[in-house]
C-alpha cells in the first residue's frame, strides 16, 4: 500500500515505523529537515520537506497515486486542508486526519465531502480518555481492548499471588469456572512470549491477555488477582485537554478532582465541568496532595503535556498513599523504563493513537484493530467474507485454519452472539473473528487469510 504521512512528530514517527516493517510504500512530509533526515537514516522510507498541505508538496510526495493520506502534523488546520487537497487534486481514496480542538470535532457536519473530505477522524485526547475510562472501569486491568462494539473484550492483566489460577494450569481455569467461556490469548513472561496451552502453569508476575463477553470480564479476572474494590475517588493533575476531557467523562459517576497550576485556566474548567472540584496548585506539592487526602484517593492520573512532572507528581502520590497511579508518558523510550514499578500503568497517547489508526491500515474487511505491548503486538477483529472455495477460513474448523506461528483465534462474534474458540468451531460467511498476533511482522499472512480469491467474484 503507498502512504503518505504528514507530520514526523512522535506520532509520525511511530506510524512511519509500524508500516514500514510491513512492506508498504511509505513517504513522510514535514516542514523540518533534521526530523526528516533521522527517520530516513533509520527506516526504509521515502521523505518530502516542505508544508504538508501545499498541493505542490502533495504532488512531489506521491499523491497522485497514493491509496492512502494520514495528516498528524500539530496543525488541526493543515491536516484538514490537506485532506481537502488530496480530494480534490488527487482523488486519495481514503483520508486520515489527526483532529485535536473540540471546536472542530463537536461539528460533526464539518468533515463530509461539501466540506472537509476527511473519511477517518482521529482525536488522541478522546482516544487516551476512552482507553483510561475502561481501565479505571476495570481495576487492575493493564489495557481493555474493545471489540463488536463491546460485545467482547480482550484484557491484559498482571498475575498476583492470591489469584486462584496462579501457580495452576490453565485447564484448571474451565474446572474452576465451568459456566463461564474464556480464552487465554497469550503470556508474557519476563518480557519473553508464550504461546498457552491447557498444561502451561501460570506464574506470579505473568502478564495475561484474555478474552472473553463483556459482562464475565469481572470474574475472569478474580481468577489472576485478588479482585481490586471498585474506585470512587479519582485525581486528575493536569488542565488541559485531555484533562477536561477525562473529567467530563469520568464525573458522571466518580467523585473527581482536577488539579491545574494555571489560574486562568482553572477558572475556565470549574465553568464548563459540572460535578469536578478543581483546584489551583501543583501536583507535585506534598503538602497540597496531603490537604487533599491523597491517601484516601483511588485513582491518580498525571496527564499534563510534561513527561517529568507526570512522572514526579505520580510518584510522589504513591509513596503518599494513592491506590493507583497512571501516568500520560509522550515518550516511548520512558514506557518500559517505569511501568510496574511505583508508577502502574504508563500511557503512550503515540500507541493508542496508532492503534485507533490501524483499523483503517489493514488490509481486507477489519472491524477493529488494537496494538499491544507498545506495538510489538497486535489484536484484529477481521470479517470473514465468501464461501468454501474462494475464502481459506470459510467453511473450515479452527483447528484446520493455517494460522501463522504466535497467532491465535480467541473468539468468534456471529449475529450478536459470543463463541469462544474452540477447535470445533467451524467460520460462517460475516463471522467477525478476533485475533491475537504476537509478532506483528506476521500481520500480512493473517491478512491473506481473511482476503477473499476471486472465484467469490
């Protein structure tokens, strides 16, 4: 597939990075030379300097015969004008545009073909507060992953003793819930991937991915970690966008603070949230977290745009008695370095953003399409489309589908229902089947899989 990408910043980037390894055309666009020239020194990629929305620009970068655009430049302006150009000038098939302002997002009717042609609108702040809702919605989950509009979910979770299945076999897991379906989708332990059978025994400190129908989530869990109280009180430090937005989705039902050091700024928020109490300080000052009955709070989340201070105010409220703390981290590199240690649960807004993206990347009929352990993974909700003799899964069991090495089948969604999979399971045309892949270098043969051959035409 031939991409354009506008915008080398941390999203770029990593976009750029994700693909290449996947043997698309790949050219980047952006207006700084140095950025550029450490990408292509790197990865095997294409660069254009100049600004991402001049058709000029465009023209050089391959628009012409582009299949796709992706705009993530810092501009919500130049990303939309892009999109327009690329229709107008050059018919690309499909547009992605990286929307930040709620001025523009909350008007819908700005982005069709009379006005923006944008096909795909992504917003990080909304994707991060959506992957940090489900996470607070779930405690001890480590990422909540969404599939057949929440019909089912993959989570990953940390295994801790106190847990009835640790130190069992995972067969033990069906004796010991017999009326609820679940899947173990993979394993990682120390940092290394196991492909799990019905005889693999389960250790402390493994991290879980598993799947199962939204509402036995709860009780699957319980079976990896002494089930966590549900949270109450929830800490947010940081104004800004993501801030707000948190808030606003959180304060329904959580009793939530908001925590900003700009006055200006707080007396805006305290205007336009309606349950937040938002108080005027620095997160990072023990005496005001201590007036605030830190101790006593459930939830900690640093989502300011400052690694550092995210970084220091989240550890500074564990040491002072928070239950959880999660914590906004813009740099890859920090991720690995902190996660699992005073600070729970590091948020990459580059990997969920991309991961939101990946839907519209993959080849073939793809519902939904998730990154996992900061992208070395991936988990795709692939549509099964034509009969026996055009589709290589139509038709056939689970057990005689050519998966690749370190893919799994963890559940079938046909016509609303949830099947767990089993090997007698056999796909049906418009099944929706999820898939865990542990090495996404191996995305491409699923996606043959599911592609169907032209005796279906």
């Amino acid at each position: 597939m031939k991409i354009i990408i506008l915008g080398a910043g941390q999203v770029g980037a990593s976009l750029a990075e994700n693909l290449a390894n996947e043997a698309n055309d790949i050219t980047i666009v952006d207006h700084d030379p140095d950025r550029l020239r450490m990408l292509q020194d790197r990865l095997d990629i294409r660069t254009v300097q100049g600004n991402a929305s001049y058709p000029r620009v465009l023209k050089q970068a391959g628009g012409e015969d582009a299949d796709m655009l992706i705009a993530v430049t810092s501009s919500d302006e130049v990303n939309m004008v892009a999109c327009q150009v690329a229709y107008t000038l050059f018919k690309t098939p499909t547009k992605i545009s990286r929307v930040r302002s709620t001025a523009y997002i909350n008007q819908k009717e700005l982005f069709c073909v009379e006005a923006f042609p944008v096909d795909v609108l992504i917003s990080p702040e909304m994707v991060v507060t959506e992957h940090i809702t489900r996470l607070i919605e779930n405690p001890g989950a480590l990422q909540v992953l969404d599939f057949s509009n929440g019909l089912v979910r993959m989570v990953g979770i940390r295994a801790i003793e106190g847990g009835p299945l640790v130190n069992h076999e995972l067969a033990y897991l069906r004796k010991h819930l017999p009326h609820i379906d679940t899947r173990v989708a993979a394993i990682y332990r120390r940092n290394r991937a196991i492909i799990p059978q019905g005889d693999t025994t389960l250790e402390e400190g493994d991290e879980v991915f598993f799947i199962a129908a939204r509402n036995h989530i709860k009780k699957v869990m319980s079976e990896l970690q002494p089930l966590d109280k549900s949270y109450r009180r929830i800490l947010i430090a940081g104004g800004g966008n993501i801030g707000q937005r948190l808030a606003q989705t959180l304060e329904r039902n959580y009793q939530v603070k908001l925590m900003e050091r700009n006055h200006d700024r707080c007396v805006r928020l305290s205007e336009d949230l309606d349950k937040t109490i938002v108080l005027h300080g620095n997160a990072a000052n023990k005496e005001l977290l201590l007036e605030e009955n830190i101790e006593d709070t459930d939830v900690f989340c640093a989502v300011t745009n400052d690694d550092e201070a995210n970084i220091m105010a989240s550890m500074l409220a564990k040491r002072l008695g928070v239950r959880k703390v999660m914590t906004l981290i813009n740099n890859p590199d920090y991720v690995d370095l902190i996660q699992g240690g005073e600070i729970d649960i590091a948020i990459s807004p580059q990997q969920t953003t991309i991961g939101s993206l990946l839907t519209h990347i993959r080849r073939g009929d793809v519902a939904a399409a998730h990154s996992l352990r900061r992208g070395a993974a991936e988990a795709i909700e692939a549509v099964a489309h034509g009969d026996h003799r055009s589709s290589k899964v139509v038709g056939k069991r689970l057990d005689e589908i050519n998966l690749p090495n370190g893919a799994t089948i963890g559940a079938i969604v046909r016509r609303g229902e949830v099947l767990i999979a089993h090997d007698h399971i056999r796909i049906q045309p418009d099944d929706h089947v999820i898939i865990f892949v542990i090495d996404k270098r191996r995305i491409p043969e699923v996606e043959r899989l599911f592609q169907v051959g032209l005796a279906f035409f």
